[in-house]
C-alpha cells in the first residue's frame, strides 16, 4: 500500500509528466512571463443582447480566483489580454405537448402546441495575446448545450409564461458561462 502511493506522488510530480499539483502558478503564463491580465470587453456577435457582460464577469471571476496572475482594468498594465467572442446565444424548444395535455381546455382549440423544454446553445471563443511579444499565445473555441424545462403552469398559459422562461434563459445562459470558461482556463493551462 505505501509503495502505491509513492508511486503516485513521484508519478504526479515527474517533471516530464503532463500531471501537476495544482498551486499558484501555471506553466503557460510562467512560461509566457504574464503575471498581469487585462481582459477585453467581451463581442457580441449573438442575437442575445447582454450575454457579452455574463461572459465577461465570468471570465474576469475565474481567472481572480485562481491567483496565478493578476487582473488589470487598463490595457497599458498588463503582459497578456484574453478576448473572447460569442458566435450565438439562443434556445429553441426541445419538447412540444399540446395545450389539452397541460389543463382542461375552456376556449380556443385544444390542439395547440406548447413547448414544454427548451434547448440553449452557446458558442465562444477565445484567443490569448501576449502584449509584449505581439505573439498570440493561444486560442480555442467551445459549444455548449443545455436544457430547461419549459413554464407552463395549469391555468395560466400565456400570462407569465414568456418573462419566466427568458428568466430561465438567462441562469442557463450564466451557467453555461461559467462551465465554459472553466474550460477555456484549463485548455489554456493544459499547454506546455
């Protein structure tokens, strides 16, 4: 049992090993000398307006945690800047029912169909400068997809339904910001 786990810890520390403990430092921006980040206002190339300040605080949140390097507010402060785009930022149903399955239809037709999920799918993405070099250090892209149920309460279909679904876009959309930026941070430190 001690042999295996000593195995493991000079298997983790191996200096040829892709596998690392994680601390305050990263081998990309050591290795690129970029202790301070100055992070682009994010472009929106979607037809979602504000997306771009959910990935932004995303990103500028994800980086501060880590405490590896240092985020700037001016551009003329820092060693490196990381932009990113969003293609899209869109949700489309993902289940119909009709409105007879939902509740007893008094009036209208009983064979209207209704949404009952919805799919969101985003896309962005990223590239990495060094602003000493002019060099671009690294980019990448992510497609993420995830679902929410559909608001379609008993007897009120139509009335709030519409702000309480666009409500769910938008923490879909936020949850989805981060996961991806959690991505792009590894992507980025997964480079030797």
């Amino acid at each position: 049992m001690r042999s295996s786990f000593i195995f493991i810890c000079v298997l983790l520390l191996s200096p040829g090993c892709g596998y690392t403990l994680r601390g305050n430092s990263r081998v990309f921006f050591d290795k690129n000398e970029i202790r301070t980040l100055y992070v682009a206002p994010v472009r929106n190339d979607s037809f979602k307006a504000g997306v771009e300040i959910t990935v932004y605080n995303a990103i500028r949140k994800r980086i501060a945690q880590g405490g590896y390097v240092r985020i700037v507010d001016q551009r003329s402060q820092a060693d490196g800047e990381i932009r990113a785009t969003i293609s899209s930022a869109s949700y489309t149903p993902a289940g119909i029912t009709t409105a007879d399955q939902l509740a007893p239809v008094q009036t209208g037709p009983s064979n209207v169909q209704i949404a009952s999920a919805y799919n969101v799918n985003m896309n962005i993405s990223f590239e990495m400068e060094s602003l000493k070099t002019k060099k671009l250090l690294w980019s990448d892209a992510f497609v993420r997809q995830k679902s929410f149920s559909a608001s379609t309460y008993l007897g009120s279909l139509g009335t709030t339904s519409a702000l309480i679904n666009e409500s769910d876009f938008e923490r879909t959309l936020g949850e989805l910001s981060s996961s991806i930026v959690i991505d792009a941070e590894e992507s980025m430190n997964s480079i030797f």
